[in-house]
C-alpha cells in the first residue's frame, strides 16, 4: 500500500499499473447505488489517468491515509480497507474516502485484483466546488 500511495501522489501511471492484476474487478458505491465493472490493462491507464488529471486541477499534493486494516482472510489474499484524505501542499483537506482493496499473491508480489471505493460523488463534489 505504500507503493500504491506513492504512486498516486507522484502521479508515476506506470508504477500504479504494476500495483493491479487484470482482470480488475471495480465497486463503485454512489449514495445507494452499487456499480460493479471489469477493467482490463487496455482500459484502466485511461482511468487512472483521468483520475490523475483531477487530482491535479484540485491540486492534491497528498493521500493520507487516516486508517489502514488489513487482514489474511485466507492464505495468500489479502484484504485492505483504508480511509484515505486528500490533501493539497498546505494541508488544506480535500475530501476523505474510503475504499477496500482485495489483494492476490500474483506471481513474485501482491498485486491489487478488486477495489471498492466511495470516492467518486466527493471528487464530483470538491471538482464543483474548486
């Protein structure tokens, strides 16, 4: 997870791609809405990269992470739940989510196979609000 974080907040696309195993499995939880889809390697830099692009219109400098649990559900998965806050150079908080990372043992590392978040109506949000 320090990679993924790294990542993100260096904007480095490339170093994010490795921290994923496709197919990816991706919940997106909007009020009561749950949407599921399948992201593939062709698809997902897209993605990510758009991500990074607002990212950088609201000036993100940092993704904090205010808690971190992981647990080893069975051997060699690994599930992360993390609260994480967005916030610029001065500190000033963005917006916070939260979002649940499934991990599998893929080849020599863990590598992230599902991801469920709640991030996407707060970044609608604070992108309004910028």
């Amino acid at each position: 997870m320090a990679r993924y974080r790294s990542a993100f907040v260096r904007a480095d696309i490339e170093e994010l791609l490795n921290c994923f195993h496709f197919p990816l499995q991706v919940v997106s939880i909007e009020a009561d809405q749950v949407f599921v889809s399948v992201a593939t390697s062709e698809g997902w830099p897209q993605v990510l990269q758009r991500l990074l692009t607002a990212y950088e219109r609201l000036r993100v400098a940092d993704a904090v992470p205010l808690t971190l649990e992981l647990h080893e559900p069975i051997k060699g998965l690994t599930v992360v739940q993390a609260h994480w806050a967005l916030e610029r150079e001065d500190g000033t908080r963005l917006y916070d989510f939260t979002a649940a990372y499934t991990l599998g043992q893929v080849g020599d590392g863990l590598r992230i196979i599902a991801l469920a978040h709640d991030e996407l109506p707060k970044l609608r949000a604070a992108s309004r609000t910028r």
